[in-house]
C-alpha cells in the first residue's frame, strides 16, 4: 500500500511541474474618456471597459489615472 501513495505522490508532482498554475493579470487605462481593463492570462490578452453599478461605461480624464467608484 505504501507503494501506491508514493506513486501517487511522484505522479502528482510531475504534472504540477509540466502543468503550473495559470498567471492572470489585470491593468486598468483610459482611453476614448473611458476606463478600460486589460487581462492577460498565460499570453492570451483580452480587455473590455469597465462599467458602474448601472451598466454605464466610466469616465475618465486622458492623462490622469481613472477613479474608479459605484462599481461591482
């Protein structure tokens, strides 16, 4: 019985190692006067704007960093 535990064990960590944990990474910008999020997730980059509480998209001032309020 013991065998099996340690094989299991050896087999587990094979995998993790050839297979590691996804990295997934966020930025916000503004940009058209909009706030906009950026993903990055193991080299797929995908984005969408940032929406408040009610579905509209935010504001922003080109140049300042976004304030980000009333959202989900």
């Amino acid at each position: 019985m013991g065998w099996i535990a340690v094989m299991t064990l050896l087999i587990g960590l094979a995998v993790g190692i050839r297979n590691p944990k996804p990295i997934t990474e966020a930025r916000t910008f503004c940009a058209y006067g909009r706030v906009f999020v950026e993903f990055e997730d193991n080299g797929r980059l995908w984005g969408t704007l940032m929406l408040d509480f009610y579905g509209h998209p935010l504001p922003c001032n080109e140049g300042n960093d976004p304030e980000i309020k009333n959202t989900i």
